[in-house]
C-alpha cells in the first residue's frame, strides 16, 4: 500500500494558490496519519515553513495534533509551536515532552522561549528550566520578571553594539569572527563607555562604507529609546509612527538591555487589532476559534450575562408605556426599528473612536472636534432616515403623525449614538478601563433606553 496519497504541488499551482495547506493537502495528511505512515506524514509535512505546518497542526482535530507532532519528532522546528494559535498551544504543551520543551526554548528567540514557559504550569515551567542551559534559563528567568505585554517581554537579548570609536572594519570583521550573532539582524547598536546606546547603523551603509571609516562618522543618533516596562502597544505605535526596523531597549539606568526587530512588533500590531476587535463583539481578548466547547462558553457567558441585564433595563422603558402600546399596536411594529438603527449608528462611531485611541489617533487635543463631527454626522443621518421612515410609517398605518414621531424619535436616538459612540470609549480610558470590552456593553443599553424612550414618550404625547 502506498504510504503517500499525493505529491506535493508543481510550481504552477503553489503560484495560483498561496496557501500552502489547503482542504486537499489536510486530508492527504489525514489519510496518512490515520494509516500511521509516520515516513509519509514526514515527506509531506517537514518540507513546509514552520507557519505553514502551524495552520496544519490548528486545522487537525485535537486527537490528531499530537499524532502529528510525534510523527515530526526531533526534526519539528520550534517555531510551530510559537505559530499555533494559542488555544491550540494550550493544549499541545502538556502532551510535549520535557526535553522536546527544552530544547525548543533553547533554540527560539527569548521571546518566543518565554511565550513558550509562559503558558506552562509553576512545577512544569521549573522542570524544563533545569533542563535548559544556564545562560539560556537566566534570560528566560529574567524575561518572565517583567510585566506580560512589557516591551522587556519583547525583547531580544541578541545583539550586535560596538563602540563609537571603532572602524567599520573591525565591526565587519567582529561580525564575521563572531559565532553568537542573532539570526537576524537589521543593524549596529553604537555604545558609549556606560554600555549606553548613542546610536545605530544601518547593514546597508556598512556594507557601502570603506573598511577605515570611524563607526562615529556614519553612525544616526538614537532618537527612540524603549524602556524595559513600557507597554507592548506603545512599542508597535513608535515602530509605526517612525518606521523602525528595530529599536534599542533600556533598563532604568539608560543602559542598552536588548532589542526590538519589526517582526516581533508584527505580530503584536496583528494582536492588538484583533483583540480590539473580538472585544467590540464581547468575546475574550483573544480568539476562541479552535477553543473547546467548555472553555468558549465560559468566556462568552460573563458579557452575555451583563448584556442580558441591559436588555432588562430597555425592557423596563418599555414597560413604563405598556397602556400607550396597547392603545397603538404599531408603535410595537416601529419600536425595534428605532433601537436598530441607534444602536448601529452608535456600533459605527464605536468603532471608529475605539481604533483611534488604539493607534492614539484620538487624544484630548482632538476629542472635542471629533466628539463635534459624530455628532453632526449622526444628526444628518438622522434627518435622512427620519425623512425616509417617516414616510414609510405615514403610508404603511395611513397616519402622518406617526410618521412624525418615528422621525423625531429617529433624529434623537441617531444624535444621542454619535455622541456616546465617542465619549464613553474617551470615558472608559480617562477610568483606565479598556474601551474595546467595555464600551459597547455601555452603549448598547444607552440608544436602547434612549431610542425607546423618546419613541414612546413622543407618541403617548402625540398620539394618545
């Protein structure tokens, strides 16, 4: 019997389709692993980019993934486990072997290491330390004593600095003599006699300059100095604004402690924005995806819960009018209109400012103009729909009135969403709560009470 269903593919088509792992390569590998051909799954999977093999080993059934990795064996690289997704990750850790564990912590990036023991238990995250060489272990060790999200997290402790009075052809032959380079690179850290950094040079002008050239002479002086405890976000927003490539990290006496490359920050800018993201939909700050059952509905309940108790808080507005809704069953038609459409208004302007106080596009310098401009915005929305629903209302119940209220009611309620769409995500961060999971928990009952209210109120005033 044949170990290997398929081949991999030609040129041709890995052009016409990036993906590397797609539904057919996943069910060849399937095929494989379910007739125990370790040899085949081996051939097929290990010429694969360690990401490549990450989206296979997520795409698995959970029974499946450690088969995977145990027909890998040695030869998986340890950048798989660090390209899982994390719920994955969570459940692959305790099914690895300690010396699998150790070795990868030792062969990845101190970062990528300390993400690794990060996600173990206190007695596990001991027991593959021990098995990690010394200066290895110590630069976990003192990685883990930062902050999470810190930029000393961050951070690697691979690095390249030479002093200012060096030539350019001590640092190419210093580079080239060097056995424990960083893999990667993007440029020279300059340091001065307190180990402090006064400037960098890029690979590309030492590569043009002449051997005799005092480093001094070409060397740009730092302007942007990370601090050990800073925020991971606040990093990717200086990587962004100033277009790094990478950038030095200080301890608190501004002496130079590691360094940050973009690709770390990639993938933080990549976190960032989605964890913005499924909070503004409720969901834990990270995906729940490929999570078990259990575990995604434990996330979910809590903001299901609070959400629960702001439908109540409508409801009883609601109820406040019961005699006015018996009298005019059409108000009961109209009224999830109103709400709808605050509540998506309100959605759109939440999300807007939400983003900008993450990419620090919104600060107090602006937030009046742009609390100004969704208010006017939402005000001539709401002249526009309360024109086009009022009509409709008019012509569908033959009463112009009601036209009249469903129009106020909409110009209030589309108001009253672009002004709490923005202030209560400026609210939350002026308190020091994250505005991506709490605001849309506050608006939500805010165009909901309020678009009710003013509906209803209206039309028992003018209807009834």
């Amino acid at each position: 019997m044949s170990e290997q269903p398929a081949t991999s593919p030609d040129p041709q088509s890995q052009l016409d389709d990036i993906h590397a792992v797609n539904p057919d390569f996943v069910r060849d590998v399937r095929t494989l692993l379910d007739r125990e051909a370790a040899d085949g799954v081996r051939r097929l999977v290990l010429p694969l980019h360690a990401a490549d093999i990450a989206d296979l080993v997520d795409l698995l059934p959970r029974d499946e993934r450690t088969t995977l990795l145990d027909c890998l064996g040695d030869d998986l690289d340890p950048e798989v486990l660090t390209e899982v997704e994390e719920s994955v990750l969570v459940d692959l850790l305790p099914e690895l072997a300690p010396s699998a564990l150790a070795r990868a912590v030792t062969e990845l990036d101190t970062d990528d290491g300390v993400y690794l023991v990060d996600h173990l238990d206190e007695d596990r995250r001991e027991e593959i330390l021990r098995a990690v060489p010394a200066p290895d272990r110590t630069a976990v060790q003192e990685a883990l004593d930062f902050p999470e999200d810190s930029a000393g997290r961050l951070m690697q402790r691979d690095f390249i600095a030479v002093p200012a009075y060096w030539t350019v052809g001590q640092v190419i032959d210093y580079c080239r003599d060097t056995a424990d380079l960083p893999d990667e690179f993007y440029g020279i850290f300059v340091i001065d006699p307190r180990y402090r950094p006064i400037g960098h040079v890029p690979l590309n002008r030492i590569l043009r300059t002449r051997r005799p050239v005092v480093v001094r002479q070409i060397m740009e002086e730092e302007a942007q100095l990370i601090p050990l405890e800073m925020d991971q976000e606040e990093v990717a927003f200086l990587f962004q604004q100033y277009d790094l490539a990478s950038a030095p990290v200080v301890d608190e006496y501004g002496r130079l402690a590691g360094a940050i490359t973009f690709d770390d920050v990639a993938d933080v800018i990549e976190e960032e924005a989605e964890e913005d993201l499924l909070r503004l939909g409720g969901v834990a700050g990270e995906s729940d995806l490929y999570a078990t059952v259990m575990r995604t509905t434990r996330t979910r309940f809590t903001w299901l819960l609070v959400n629960l108790g702001t439908a109540i808080a409508a409801s009883l507005v609601i109820a406040l009018f019961d005699a006015t809704i018996d009298r005019l069953v059409a108000l009961a038609i109209l009224m999830p209109i109103v709400a709808s459409m605050g509540g998506n208004a309100g959605t759109q302007t939440l999300t807007v400012a939400v983003r900008a106080l993450a990419t620090h596009e919104l600060t107090a310098t602006n937030a009046m103009r742009i609390v100004v401009k969704e208010v006017l915005v939402g005000g001539l929305n709401g002249i526009l729909f309360a024109v086009l629903m009022g009509l409709i209302a008019a012509l569908w119940f033959g009463d112009p009135m009601l036209g009249g209220v469903i129009a106020a009611a909409m110009v209030i309620n589309l108001l009253v969403a672009g002004l709490f769409g923005t202030l209560i995500p400026l609210g939350c961060q002026r308190l020091g709560v994250d505005p991506a999971i709490a605001a849309s928990v506050f608006l939500t009952p805010v165009t909901d009470v309020i678009g009710f209210f003013a509906f209803l109120g209206l039309a028992a005033l003018v209807l009834i």
